[in-house]
C-alpha cells in the first residue's frame, strides 16, 4: 500500500507551464455553507495538475484560516492573499480600513488576471465586496468580460448579482438545509477555519 500514497514533501514536482483549453467563469454563491471550501477543492484539484493558482480572500485577514498554512505547503503553485482584517464588516457602514484592503485587493485581482502567471484566479468573498459597494459591479462585469482565454475565474460570496449569474459559465448556489451553528456549535478549527 505504500506505493499507493505520495507526499508531495518527499518529491519535488517540477514546474510546467500549463494552460487551460478555455478558461470559464464560476459563481459560487447562496447562502448555504461551502462556497470557499467548494473553490479551495477546485484549487487543490488544479495544483495537482501543476496549475497555478492565486486565491485573493476580499473580507479576510487576522484569522489563522487553515488554507494559509495550506497554501504555504503547496507553494508556489498555490498562492493566497487575505485582503482583510479579522473583523466582521458593516454592511451599511464598512469601516474605511475595509474598504481600502477591498480596493487593494480588487486592484490586485484585476493586474493577476491579465497577467498570465496564474492559470485559475480565485475571487473569494467577492460579491459580498460588490454587495458591500466596496467594489464596482460594473468593474467586475467588466473583467469577467476581459478575462484571457485560458484563466479560469472563480468568484464566490453571498448575494452573487444577477449581471454576474448570467455572465458566468457556472453558477451554483449553495442552500442551507441544516446548520450545526443553530445548535450553538461555534466555527471550528480544521473544518470551518
């Protein structure tokens, strides 16, 4: 059985340029569980195939997320860059320290797009910023649209815009039918964090 399991510590993986045939557009919204752990799926699946892939976290920093220890590991095919403070933002009055770390973030996602270093580029939280007004719809819109060919864009986040559900490739929408919060288990090391 041995021979079965691989480390990816115990051998290094060399390094290929690797482009996608059509890279799409996906949405992973609603207000259900997953979304961040459905696009961090997609992305460890994709590493695996020596792609690389840059998370931009909008709404998320101060916390010891596992994913970052995650992407530490699987560097330099994985990178991730929490935009964010450890706070929850107010929707009607996002603190001017959010906003600036969303724009910060938006202008990072928009020059790693058109870069071509990464072949899939994951916006996390991003319709929440847009919901928030901490970025413009139409901005978004407007890179989906001009996105190059072989990235494949992921955006994720409640409240997923109508503009942007019919622009995209695929959208799923994750639905709460039960959630273990409601019986006062809190977030969790190792599963929700």
């Amino acid at each position: 059985m041995g021979g079965l399991l691989h480390s990816a510590s115990r051998r290094e993986i060399p390094m290929r340029k690797k482009t996608l045939f059509k890279g799409l557009v996906q949405v992973y919204t609603g207000k259900g569980k997953g979304k961040t752990t459905a696009a961090l799926g997609l992305a460890l699946r994709a590493v695996g195939h020596r792609y690389k892939v840059l998370v931009i976290q909008f709404l998320k920093g101060g916390i010891a997320y596992g994913e970052l220890r995650s992407a530490k590991k699987l560097a330099p095919y994985l990178t991730l860059v929490p935009m964010g403070r450890e706070h929850f933002v107010n929707k009607k009055d996002p603190h001017p320290t959010d906003i600036r770390w969303a724009q910060k973030g938006w202008e990072l996602a928009k020059r790693s797009v058109h870069s071509r270093k990464y072949q899939i580029v994951i916006l996390d939280e991003i319709n929440v910023a847009v919901e928030y007004g901490m970025v413009p719809l139409q901005e978004l819109l407007a890179l989906m649209k001009s996105k190059p060919e072989n990235v494949e864009l992921v955006l994720t986040g409640r409240w997923a815009r109508p503009e942007v559900l019919r622009r995209a490739d695929l959208v799923t929408e994750m639905r709460e039918i039960k959630h273990y919060y409601k019986k006062g288990i809190e977030s969790r090391v190792g599963i929700e964090r």
